[in-house]
C-alpha cells in the first residue's frame, strides 16, 4: 500500500500543512483587503488637507476685504466721503488709485508718506515705490506665479456705482441700501499693480462671476468671488448669479430688488 507521506508516523506535524497552508491564505487575503480598504480611505482623504487650506485662504481673503472695507470707512468718516476711484492730473489722466488714498486707513502711514501726490504714480519717485508689497491688496489663493504687487480686489467704476470715477460720493448717496451695494470685488489675474489707478468699468465688463471671457468680477477659488458690500460685510457671488443681480448689486440708486447670489 501506499504511503501518504503527510500520514508519515515519522513525519507527524506535516500532517496539518494543509491546514496551515489555508490558514495563511486566508491570513493574507484578508491583509490584502484591509491594505484595499486603508488605500481607498487614504484616496478619499488626500482632498481634505488641500480642501481646509483653500477654505482658510478663502476666510484670509475675506478678511483682506474686511480690512478694506474699514479702511474706506475710516476714510469716510474722516471726508465725509469716499475716495475717488482715482485722482487726475490738469489734463484729466488719471494719476493715483483709491488703493493709494486709504494707505494711512491700512497702516501704511510710512509707505504712504513715501509716496509723492505731486507726481503720477509711475512717476520718478513713485517708481522707486513699486516693489512694495501691501499684504492686504493680495488674495491668498492667487497663483505664486502672480506678482504679490498685483492687486486682487478692484472696484467697478461707472455713473450708476460707488465710483464715478475722479467724483467721490458718500454712503448718503447708495440709496439702494448699503447691505445692497457692492463696493470691492475680486479680480483674478488683473495685471494691475496696486498702485495703478486702474479698475474694471461697469459698460465694459461681462455681468458675470468668473466670465469664460473679458475680465470681469473673478477669482480663483472654486466656483465664486468674493465682494465686500458698502455695509463693511463680505459676501461669496456664485458663479451662477445671474447677470441681472449683478448689475443691481453695483447700481446704487436704481431701486430694483437684488435677486439670489
């Protein structure tokens, strides 16, 4: 007969490798199933660090335009009005950016007292000014790629806004309401230094948030753009607030009622 060597009495501890032989498999699949399910977990949460950093830039940006906001008050209650979207020279061109009038409201006093009104803001002394940087004026979830000199938030400039243009109005004048009234928006990519009095203008720009052409109100965060009412609150346009609101929203005597956004 025979032999089955794994009923060996010479060999009797091998009469269970079978056994052990299934015992590892299962072992090992099951392994292979838990690595799965931790691989699966791990996928699933590699979105959520870059998620919570892009929403803490978002409330940083927000609270950029807060600052702003406080600063065109300061300034208001000081003039009794706000600055001009810019000041001209004799001839009419426009010289300095509101962004430059409200640097003592920003604690910039020493940068603004370097700065010299007597001369256009590409002048020979204010020249010399171009490589500062004004933290505040930068959104925190622009590209590093884009100068930190560039600024992020721009006002629309036109009759029927806030800014007229060299005229400067009170918070009187917004009929509409200030928690109504848009004052700053975001731009993204706006190619404008912070210095530069240059801003978007109502009859030029597409009413629509991050418009697929033309500058226009914009941002990189994720399907919105932050605005900064005449109220001091701030507020996310959704990419889908339609062109109507938009344009109620930057008119600030027209009496119609704002829609969703």
């Amino acid at each position: 007969m025979t032999t089955n060597p794994y009923e060996s009495p010479e060999n009797p501890e091998r009469g269970n490798l079978p056994q052990r032989e299934s015992s590892l498999a299962k072992v090992l699949v099951r392994s292979l199933v838990v690595v799965g399910i931790l691989g699966v977990l791990a996928f699933l949460l590699i979105p959520q660090p870059r998620m919570a950093r892009e929403a803490a830039r978002r409330m940083q940006c927000s609270n950029h335009l807060k600052e702003i906001g406080l600063a065109l008050q300061n300034y208001h209650d000081e003039y009794q009005s706000l600055p001009p979207a810019y000041v001209t020279d004799d001839n009419g061109k426009p010289m300095h950016s509101w962004r430059v009038l409200i640097l003592p409201y920003l604690g910039q006093q020493a940068l603004y007292n370097k700065y010299n009104l007597d001369e256009s803001w590409n002048g020979p002394n204010n020249s010399k000014l171009h490589s500062e940087v004004v933290h505040v004026f930068c959104c925190p979830s622009r590209p590093g790629r884009q100068p930190n000199t560039e600024t992020s938030y721009v006002v629309v400039i036109g009759p029927q806004t806030a800014w007229s243009g060299e005229k400067a109005i009170g918070f009187a004048s917004i009929t509409d309401g200030t928690s109504n009234t848009i004052l700053v928006t975001e731009v993204a990519n706006s190619g404008i230094h912070w210095m530069e009095p240059r801003d978007l203008h109502f009859d030029q720009i597409p009413m629509a948030v991050n418009p697929l052409s033309g500058q226009g109100i914009s941002s990189v965060h994720p399907n919105v753009a932050l605005a900064l009412f005449a109220d001091g609150h701030t507020a996310a346009l959704a990419k889908s607030t339609p062109a109507e609101t938009i344009r109620r929203l930057l008119a600030i005597a027209d009496g119609e009622p704002i829609g969703d956004y």
